[in-house]
C-alpha cells in the first residue's frame, strides 16, 4: 500500500498525490484540515464503497496522533480517535485473511504486557460497526524489526505481512508472515545483507534499498521457486 511519511499536507495536496498513484480519478470537494502523517484507501466496512484512513501528525512528528475515517463517497468524515498514546508511526490497510475486508493497521512503538520494552509493534485493527476494533495486538514479529508493510507475496489474493529484521550480528533480513486465526506464523525469510531500508510498495511490486559492502542498490522483492528473493533493479 503507497504512503507518504511525515509530510504536512492539506487534503486538497493529499488527493492530488493519489491521482498520480491511482487510474481512476478521485473527487473530494472537501479539506481534512489535518496535517497528515500516514494514509491509505481500502475497503475497510466489508462493503463496495472505498475509505481513506489519515493518520494525523502528532506534536512531535515522530509520532502520529488521531485516527480519521472519511468516506470517498461523499467525502464525510465517519470515524475519529486519539491513538497517540500508542506513539503511531505508521499507517497501512490489506485483507489479512481473504475476506475481501480490509484490516487496518497501526505501526506503534510501545511496551507490551508481555515484552516489557519499548519497541515498534504492527498492530491490527478491523473496522466495524463504524468503529476500529482490535483483531491484533501481538507483542512483536519474530525479531526486531525496522519497518513492515501488508502485500501478496504468493498471490494467493491475501496479504502477507512483509518486515525488514534485525539479525542478532546486526544485518537485516526481510520475512515474511501470513494470517493464522488468530496470530500470525512465519512464512517466508529472504538471505540477509548489510543493510535493507526503503520498504515501499509500489505499482504491484516491492521495492528495497540494498546495501551490502560496496553494493548500494535498488532490489525488488520475488517469490521464485519458494525461495524469497531480491533481484537488483538497474
């Protein structure tokens, strides 16, 4: 899912960025009023209308603040809450479970009753009845990790969660991680490198910065022969 982080833009800047990302244009004749940190459209209500879920800019810019729900419909605002005691970072949405239902998901960084550390944590959130609700809140993925993001990596039409991790020598690793009922269970582990950054998904298709040595380079992540694999993108 395609996100801008930590920019202070209106709605109006918001939706011209969209176009440039979408084949279909999006009319909202409206203005959010709210600096925006995070945002993503999907089918969030198990219905064939299509949301945009802001996160709004907190006061220190590290961290987001509300939650917002508008309705590209009619372009109504239908859902607002203060999540910025959960310290939120990141903001993105993919059906998890092959409902045609998208879930929502918060990045936080936060202690856990079960990991009493403050760290990055991916949690999940269904919405209904007009309200978020919990469907995850685990305490962490297998390792630390720098940054997560939802995508199909076996195009089996359910997302995957895809992380960039910490190998206890300090290199990174992507893995992968599919929706079990009730938690998630590793899936899928690339070959590690110096450093992996830059997760994006963008056009279908996941993209990294790979550095290792003196490489520095694009990689876009592949699934071949049930091996995971980053092929340099020149």
């Amino acid at each position: 899912m395609k996100y801008f982080k930590s920019i202070s833009i209106l709605l109006i800047v918001v939706v011209i960025s969209l176009l440039a990302f979408r084949k279909d244009p999006i009319d909202l004749p409206m203005d959010v009023g709210e600096k925006v940190k995070d945002y993503a459209i999907g089918h969030i209500a198990g219905d064939d209308e299509e949301y945009l879920v802001v996160l709004t800019e907190g006061k220190s810019k590290e961290y987001g603040e509300e939650v917002i729900v508008y309705s590209l419909g009619d372009g109504e605002e239908i859902y607002r809450k203060d999540f910025s005691e959960l310290n939120p970072w990141k903001l993105i949405i993919g059906d998890i479970d092959g409902d045609l239902w998208d879930e929502i998901s918060i990045g936080v960084y936060k202690k856990s009753p079960l990991h009493q550390v403050m760290a990055k944590r991916p949690f999940i959130y269904s919405f209904k009845d007009g309200r978020i609700v919990p469907k995850w809140r685990g305490s962490r993925l297998s390792r630390p990790f720098v940054d997560y993001n939802f995508y199909d990596i076996d195009k089996d039409g359910v997302d995957e969660i895809i992380s960039i991790e910490f190998l206890e020598d300090g290199r990174n690793i992507i893995n992968t991680y599919k929706w079990k009922g009730f938690g998630f269970e590793g899936f899928l582990e690339s070959e590690s490198f110096q450093v992996i950054d830059k997760l994006r998904v963008e056009d279908g298709e996941v993209y990294l910065q790979i550095k290792d040595g003196k490489d520095d380079y694009i990689g876009n992540l592949k699934l071949i022969d049930d091996n995971l694999i980053i092929e340099r993108v020149e």
